[in-house]
C-alpha cells in the first residue's frame, strides 16, 4: 500500500513565506525598489502596480509590470518600441544590488513570527521556506532572520530549481530536503496570490495572511494608525481576494496560526486532501 493510501495523521511540515509574511511587515523591500527602479527610466509606476504580481520570481514580477496596459504605454511613449526580453534583463540587473542593499533596512521579523514557529515545532512540524528572492537575497535574509531567533530548517529560492512561483517546484525541493510525504502533510503560508497557488499546485493546505502582507502593504505602525473602520475595510478586501484565489483560510498573521493547525490536523483524520 502507498504512503499516501496509508496517510491517515497529522501536520508534518509548513513552508513560510518571506516578505509579508515573516519579515518585512507590508512587504514593502520590493515596491520601494521597483517604483524607484521604474522612475528612474522616466516611468512613474504606481504602488497597486508594483504589487499586482508580488511572490513571484522578480525577474518574472518585472515582465508581469511592463505588462500592465498602462505601463506598457508609458513606456512606448517614452521610448518609441515595446519592451524587450533585453530590458528586463538590464532591469533586473539594476534591481538585485538595490534590492540586496534595501532588505537590511526591511528584514525585521513580524510580531509574532518566532512564536508561531515554536508552536509548530512544539507539534512535531518541520519548517521550511521559499521565496520571490534570488539566493544572495534570500541568504541575507536567513542571516538576518537567524539572529532574530527564526531559523527555518530548509529555505529555498527560485535559483535553486529553475523557477519561482506559481510553480511548485520550490515546494517540492522542501520536501526532499524535509525528508517529508505526502504533500497534503504539509501546511504552504504566505501572503500573496502566487503563494496560495504555489501551495495548491503542490498540493498542499493552503493559508494566507492578510494583515501583514502585501495585499494590504503597510507597516504594522501606518496600519494602526489608520482609523478601526478603514482597517476592517482593508483587511475585509484583502481576505476576499485572497479566498478567491483558492487559499484553504485566511489570517490575519501567522501568529494566528494555531487554531488553523487544529482545523487541519482534524480534516486529516478524517481522510480528507487538499
């Protein structure tokens, strides 16, 4: 009889997100660099617009942005021809030491983050990682984050597989490093669409955290600034867009993961999949 056929158990692994969802409340390192990135070519792209494909590979997540109507317009306006294969590289290229220098200022843990682990580890659930990031990036993160007290037991980037996010190949490299199967063992958190259906394609339990994360884009201090009822607001939108996308449960952090892992745990008993 298969592994799969005879999984009848509990939660073995959760593969966490970066930006947004254990780091860098509002995931604000990447749109910082790409609006800045996007001016300094005479293009004034739009906060909404840097965002609209957050989690995938940057390399893609730069094509996704030149893509976008009105910013391929601009760009034929400023420059007489499409945006070519050739631009992107040259972006990227301009984006990886900007990006590598701005994650220092953007590594802090969100609130939470070291607590929610230990709660998963406590149930006998593994860690791991993956990320929009390329290597170098992630690597400073890992640093950062292990002098914080978060050290995921496997992280894994684009670099290392071929390819990023909605792809499940990151996840699956988690899983030969984890030494962990099946899949529906598995929990997949982050706070963007491409991570919902990075964890769905992998097949696995799938939650995504709202308040912290790029479908909101706040820090923690501009977030509780604003008036109760433009919170709400804001949180309500970003669940429903979230849910729409096909994530098992939304959350507001991931330090509210707990009751999730309960819910899980008792749809595995029961037999049931992803």
């Amino acid at each position: 009889m298969s592994i799969r056929k005879r999984y009848r158990g509990s939660l073995r692994a959760a593969i966490l997100d970066w930006a947004g969802t254990t780091v860098d409340h509002g995931s604000l390192a990447p749109v910082r660099v790409l609006v800045d990135l996007f001016r300094s070519r005479g293009l004034k792209i739009t906060d909404e617009e840097a965002r609209l494909d957050m989690g995938l590979l940057k390399k893609d997540h730069i094509r996704s942005i030149l893509k976008i109507g009105r910013v391929k317009s601009m760009w034929v306006d400023r420059y007489s021809r499409l945006p070519s294969d050739s631009d992107v590289e040259e972006i990227f290229e301009e984006f990886v030491p900007r990006q590598l220098q701005c994650l220092a200022e953007y590594s802090s843990l969100i609130p939470g983050v070291v607590e929610a682990v230990e709660t998963m580890r406590s149930r006998g659930i593994r860690i791991g990682s993956t990320t929009g990031y390329t290597r170098p990036m992630l690597n400073l993160l890992l640093e950062s984050a292990a002098s914080q007290g978060y050290r995921p037991d496997c992280a894994v980037s684009p670099d290392d597989v071929g390819a990023g996010r909605p792809f499940p190949w990151m996840c699956y490299q988690n899983a030969i490093k984890l030494n962990v199967y099946p899949m529906e063992a598995f929990l997949k958190i982050g706070d963007t669409v491409c991570d919902v259906e990075e964890g769905l394609n992998a097949g696995m339990w799938t939650v995504a955290v709202v308040r912290t994360g790029n479908e909101i884009g706040l820090s923690e201090h501009a977030f509780f600034a604003l008036p109760a009822s433009e919170q709400c607001a804001l949180v309500d939108a970003g669940r429903e867009r979230l849910r729409r996308a096909g994530a098992h449960y939304v959350i507001d952090s991931i330090e509210e993961v707990r009751p999730v892992l309960d819910l899980i745990d008792e749809r595995l008993a029961r037999g049931e999949k992803p």
